[in-house]
C-alpha cells in the first residue's frame, strides 16, 4: 500500500505542521526578547552603580572651599 493513501494530505495535517511551526517561532521569540531585556538590565545596572558611586565618593570626598563655585 502507498503510503500516502495511508496519510493523505489533508487540512488536519496541515493545521498540526502549522501549529509546531507557530510553537517554535514563539519560543525562539520570547528567546530573542529575553535576551534583549537581560542585556538592557545588566547594562543599565552596571551604569548606575557607577553614577551611585561616583555621586557617593562626591558627597564623601567633599572638602570645604574646595570646587565652589565664586560668583564675584
């Protein structure tokens, strides 16, 4: 017997490759988002510990009569 009278092509069967191929895109989707969002926030949080710090050694190195501003 041949094997496509076994499986003849018909809509189900199309509809259920349809549907493996719309799970992979999603995954490999969310994949791709996620990736983008962790980079975002490990970039963004090794920036701002740099600002805190620096705007913590400012406030902890602050002389008197030392970087002011004379407005003579």
């Amino acid at each position: 017997m041949k094997s496509r009278k076994l499986f003849p092509e018909n809509k189900f069967w199309k509809l259920l490759s349809q549907k493996g191929q719309s799970l992979v895109e999603f995954i490999l989707l969310l994949v791709v988002i996620s990736g983008i969002s962790y980079g975002f926030v490990a970039f963004m949080n090794r920036n701002l510990a740099r600002y805190w710090e620096y705007s913590a050694n400012l406030i902890i190195n602050d002389k008197p009569g030392v970087n002011t501003v004379r407005l003579d």
